[in-house]
C-alpha cells in the first residue's frame, strides 16, 4: 500500500529516504521484542521507541511511510498535550495559538518526521508535564482522589524515560517544583505526587543496570565536543525560531519571538511563567553544566522537548493586538519554512542508488561501504543491498556510538573477496577510494552520495 502511494506522492519528509539512524532503529525494531530489548542494552538508548516501531511493523509494514508516520503521530499527541496544558493554566484561545506554535516551530518540525525517539520523547515529557500540572491545579479544590492524573504522571514520566535517558532533566525540573510546593505546605499535592514519583521509579527500576552500562559506555568517550557558550545561544535561538535555515526567513522570524517575549506581561501570573521558563531552560542549562564538568552530552535533537514550554510562553500574557499581530508574522513565517521543509527532503536519496545498484549489479559482485567513520551500513541494509563496511587490514575497531551493538560478524571485513567487479558506497571523496588491483569504472553521483564499480 505504502508502495503504491510513494507513486502518487511528489517526494516529501515522509518517504524520502531513510539515514542512518534511521536505518539504524528500522533494522533493529524489524527483530524480535527480546533481541530487541538485548540489543539495545548495549547501544545507548532506552527500548520503547523501537519496541513501538516493531508493533507498526507487524502492523503496517515497514515502508518509510510507516516509519515517518508513527513519529508524526507521536507529534501529533504531543501537540494535543500542549493544548492541554495551555488550556489547563491559561484559556482556549491561548491554547490555539501555543498548539500551532509548537506544531510549526521549524526545530521541532523537523522531528515529526524523524525515524527516531525524539518525538515519542516529547510526548512522554509533555504527558508528565500535564498531570503534574494538572494535580497542582487540583490540589487546590476539595478532590481527594485524582487516581487517573496520578497513574497518567507514573505512565508519563516512565513514557519519557523509557523514550530517551535526556529525559531525566525534564524529571529533575518537575522535582524542583515537587520540593517547591512541599516547601509552601501543600501536602495534598506533595502526597499525589509522591505516589507518582515512587511508581515510576519502581517500573524503571528494571532499566537500571542497562543505564548503568550505557552510561559508562558514554564516559569512556564520545562524540560530541564540550559546548561553548555560543553553543548555547545557538541552541536557544534554534528552538525559538531558527531550527530551520531558509531565505533568511528564519533570522526574521527569531527578530519577532524574541520582541514578542520582550514585550509580553511578565509580571503577571509570575507561577506559571517561572514553571514554563524552567520547563524550557531547565534541561538545556543542566545538560550544558554537565557538559563542562564531565563527558560532553550536549546536543540539540536530545533536548528538543523543551520547544513547547517555551512557545507557550510566547502565547500567553500577550499585549493584546501587538502581540497577536507578531504570532500572525510569526506563525506565517514558520509555514512557509515548514512547508519548504517538508517538500525539500535533504536526506541522501538513498531510495535512487539502491534502484540503481539492483539495476546494474550482476550475480558475482561484491559490494562494501567505504567510510567506516561514517558509513551507511544502516541504509544499505535497510534498502536490500547489503554492502560491509571495509576497514582494511589497518582498521581498528569502531567505536560503539557508530551502532556496533547491532553489528554482526560479517558486517565489517578487513579483506576483500577475489570478485571481478566491487561496488563502492560512499558520501566522501570519490579519489579517495582506492582498491589495489581494482580500477574505477563507472561513478554514479545522487547528490552527496555516490556509487562506484571497480573492476579488475
């Protein structure tokens, strides 16, 4: 079905092509639950994300369809949390507006239709942050027993850190204010709460270890380089406004957030305004102190839940028609960004260079991935045209965070096979790839990404 409808569909971020990561999670969510959760004990992220991608799968099929569109709808619950929370705090018109801004904030636009755990993520984040706002405002009436608000937190918070272990600086600001309300005597919601925390950690507890190996895997080195304070404003400007570069538009639409916060009526409501800016600027300083102090995790696309706090604020304790006008421009500009986003898929067409390599390879040839630091084992799996990743006598090991928990045997070879033809998958520099006793052919470029025949 999926199939049939990519033939009727101009290409868009849901059936672009599928990246690594991607490929990495399909591959993976495409095993049994046990391998699955066995699997992913030795990579550095929690299971529900590929567990729910499994169901889909079994569901669905496992077309990048079907992989963009579970994401979206993830997006799309998050979105509706959002207007419950707005609606919760403030009114209904005022959760229109924070629902269409955080739906159209180009940042986290982006991840509605990323094959991965960051918009399950925000979900579980915005859940928590609704039944815990949602007790507060409760803890204020004469109900003595909200049970369901109290399970949808447990569910919430677990939901959140079973998505993404970032999640746990979301955690640590709703226990801020947990301790905040103590401190102001409210023991009927410090009580509700409790319960809350206690269960959660108690159907987390089975995660513990796992985390514990996946943190010390992290401490012994990764990726991501310590943060500097520009880091830091890129980030915040990224998330407010500039998530996606097109035509400058995005440079103009930050000018108008940024004078729509400046303008709004702090004063007012200084509770729910303190809530909101520690829900948005709480994990991002807490992951940047972390940063600096020991191994750097510091990476938009893992704080990303942040975005909503912060477009509610936007939306609410406007000044009247001034503010109204500015999130008219505002929400305008981010639908134009977006809908150049959507119909511009910048993902490598690997879609192209698979129908191209089925087309031209024969019964004999040997195909191998080049670049072991950034190779495209993942998608090349993923599409059918299964290429190991070559590392030569020389290589060493790779390193974990390139997916080596989902790795098998024959996925990475040192020697090449006696094979009249050997094609070459590569998003690097064509003159690099040099194969003794083999010769360059054929070259066919998708983009960045590139294929070649060597023949003997």
């Amino acid at each position: 079905m999926a199939i049939s409808l990519r033939l009727y569909l101009n290409m868009n971020q849901f059936n672009a092509s599928l990246w690594g990561d991607e490929g990495f999670s399909a591959i993976l969510s495409m095993k049994s639950i046990p391998q699955i959760i066995k699997i992913i004990a030795t990579d550095t992220s929690p299971p529900l994300y590929n567990l729910t991608e499994h169901i889909a799968f079994r569901i669905f099929g496992t077309e990048e369809i079907v992989i963009r569109g579970l994401s979206f709808f993830y997006y799309l619950l998050t979105c509706f949390f959002i207007f419950l929370i707005t609606k919760l705090i403030w009114d209904k018109k005022t959760a229109l507006l924070a629902t269409a801004l955080t739906f159209f904030n180009p940042f986290f636009f982006i991840y509605a239709f990323e094959g991965r755990m960051y918009s399950i993520m925000a979900l579980g984040v915005a859940a928590s942050f609704y039944f815990f706002l949602k007790l507060l405002v409760l803890s204020k009436t004469k109900i003595k027993k909200p049970w369901k608000y109290i399970a949808g937190l447990t569910l919430g918070l677990d939901w959140a850190l079973y998505s993404h272990h970032f999640a746990i600086f979301a955690v640590f600001v709703l226990g801020f204010w947990f301790v905040i309300e103590i401190l102001k005597r409210n023991w009927k919601f410090a009580k509700w709460t409790l319960i809350s925390f206690i269960a959660a950690a108690i159907l987390y507890s089975p995660w513990l270890v796992p985390l514990y190996n996946q943190t010390k895997m992290v401490g012994g080195g990764f990726w991501l380089g310590t943060p500097t304070l520009t880091d830091l404003r890129t980030l915040i400007y990224e998330y407010l406004a500039t998530g996606i570069k097109y035509q400058n538009l995005q440079q103009y639409a930050l000018y108008l957030v940024l004078l729509t916060l400046a303008i709004r009526k702090w004063h007012k409501n200084m509770h729910k305004n303190l809530i909101l800016l520690t829900w948005f600027l709480g994990p991002i300083f807490m992951a940047w102190i972390v940063s600096q102090a020991f191994q750097s995790v510091f990476y938009n696309r893992y704080l990303l839940y942040t975005i909503p706090g912060a477009m509610i604020l936007l939306s609410s304790n406007r000044r009247k028609i001034i503010s109204i006008v500015f999130i008219a421009i505002i929400l305008g500009l981010f639908v134009r960004i977006d809908w150049h986003y959507f119909n511009n898929p910048t993902k490598l067409p690997f879609q192209d260079l698979a129908a191209y390599v089925k087309e031209t390879r024969r019964g004999d040839d040997f195909l191998i991935n080049w670049d072991a630091g950034s190779h495209h084992l993942w998608e090349t799996k993923y599409y059918k045209i299964p290429a190991p990743i070559y590392i030569g006598q020389e290589g060493g090991e790779l390193p974990f965070f390139v997916g080596t928990a989902l790795m098998e045997e024959e996925d990475i070879i040192r020697t090449l096979p006696d094979a009249n033809r050997i094609g070459v998958v590569t998003s690097g520099n064509v003159e690099e790839v040099v194969l003794p006793g083999y010769t360059k052919k054929e070259v066919k470029a998708f983009g960045n990404l590139k294929f070649i025949w060597l023949s003997q």
